[in-house]
C-alpha cells in the first residue's frame, strides 16, 4: 500500500501478491482518490473496504508491505491487534489457520468483529522507500554536499547559452541540472558531469569557466560519490 500526492489531489493504491499455479502473482486491487486526512484511521477504512470489494477474506491475509510513514505504521498495528473475541489469554504468537490442514476452516464474517483486525498480519517496510531513506542521511552528510553543490554550479555553468551551443556543436548533451529534492536525479547529473571531464577541463584552461576548486581531487570526489550512489540508482529504478 502507498499513498501519492499530485496537483492537491491525493490516491491510494492497494496491491495483492499471492502465489498460485507455481508462481507469484501481482495485481493492483484499488487505486482510489482520498478525500480525507491521511490518517491510520482513513487508511484502515479504505483496506477494508477493498478486501470487502474482492471477497478476500482477512485469513488469507498474511502481511502487509507499507513505507516508513506513521500513518501506514500505525493502521497496521492497530489492525493487528489482538480483539478481545479472539484474545484467548496464552502468550503464544497468533498465527493464521493452516491452508495444509484438514480441519474445516471457519471463516468468520466482519460483523462478528468490533473493528477491522487481522490478529496475525504481519508489517513489512518497502526495502526500496528505506533504501531511499539511507540513500538521504548518506548524501546530508557535510563534505558530500560540498561536492553536489559543487557540482551543481558546475552544471549550471555549463547550461549557460554560450557553453551549451558549444557542447552542442560538439556533439555533447548538456548536463541535467538535478532536482534538489530527488536524489535520484542528483545522481542522474553526476553521472553526466563525470562523462565530460575532459570537455570541462579544457573549457576551463579556457577560461571559460573559473576554476573555482576545479580540480583532480574534485573529479576523484565526484567519481567516487557517482560510483557510490549507482546501486541504489539501478536498485530503486
């Protein structure tokens, strides 16, 4: 489950994986505009009626997989807890019924509940969004930002009028400027940087661009920071 938010409107989107005919399946069950807060509350409601939707009954519903936010984090541990009408007192972990056995399973109907649970579902965070958190505490730290702002000038010097008709005429694609708020796309810039090195170098025994702390140790910095963020780029892509 996620939520997106585009142009001040705000959709759902709830997905299904299962396993059937010896191979996992992925379906896209809602994609659904809210009209509330994003709240545990809201979201809760909008699962359940989904599942109600589709006819899928809460014990075939093992886990859950959400992003780091509060809201998702806190709707799955409320659904998760233990209603007093399946409480039986042990400390034994709830598991859900055995699809192996050969008892009858006895599949209890929603009203029987005073709220939407599912004892045993099971949270698991999207590696990709933590992934992506990591990726952010890596690139704040100080002397890594010292280079993208670096670079960043760099770009933006090289997207100037003037040097852009002169990458043109050679043939060379003027480097993107990133969008300061995806690091994706920071990685994306230094990966066109590196690849006019020689280009920059000369521009700048040109005098076409201050030097400015363009030097062998910044390109060694830069390569080394592009290498660096290059799995999580091909990872999260």
């Amino acid at each position: 489950m996620d939520i997106a938010t585009r142009l001040n409107r705000s959709f759902i989107g709830i997905n299904v994986q299962f396993y059937k005919e010896g191979r996992f399946r992925l379906y896209t069950l809602a994609v659904k505009e809210l009209h509330k807060s994003h709240t545990a509350e809201t979201i809760l409601e909008y699962l359940e009626n989904t599942i109600k939707e589709y006819g899928i009954h809460r014990e075939q519903v093992y886990s859950a997989t959400v992003d780091n936010g509060s809201n998702f984090l806190c709707a799955l541990r409320v659904c998760s807890e233990i209603s007093d009408e399946v409480e039986d007192g042990s400390d034994e972990e709830t598991e859900p019924p055995d699809a192996d056995t050969d008892d009858v399973v006895v599949i209890q109907e929603q009203d029987e509940f005073d709220k939407f649970t599912i004892p045993w579902l099971k949270t698991m965070r999207c590696a990709a969004h933590t992934l992506q958190l990591a990726v952010w505490d890596f690139i704040k730290a100080r002397n890594i930002q010292a280079i993208i702002v670096k670079a960043r000038w760099l770009v933006r010097k090289l997207r100037t009028p003037t040097l852009r008709y002169m990458l043109k005429a050679r043939e060379l694609p003027a480097p993107l400027i990133d969008v300061v708020t995806r690091w994706s796309s920071t990685a994306v810039m230094l990966e066109h940087l590196v690849k006019l090195e020689n280009t920059v170098k000369e521009l700048v025994e040109k005098r076409l661009i201050e030097s400015k702390g363009i030097h062998t140790t910044f390109w060694n910095s830069l390569k080394e920071l592009s290498s660096l963020l290059e799995p999580a780029t091909i990872a999260t892509t």
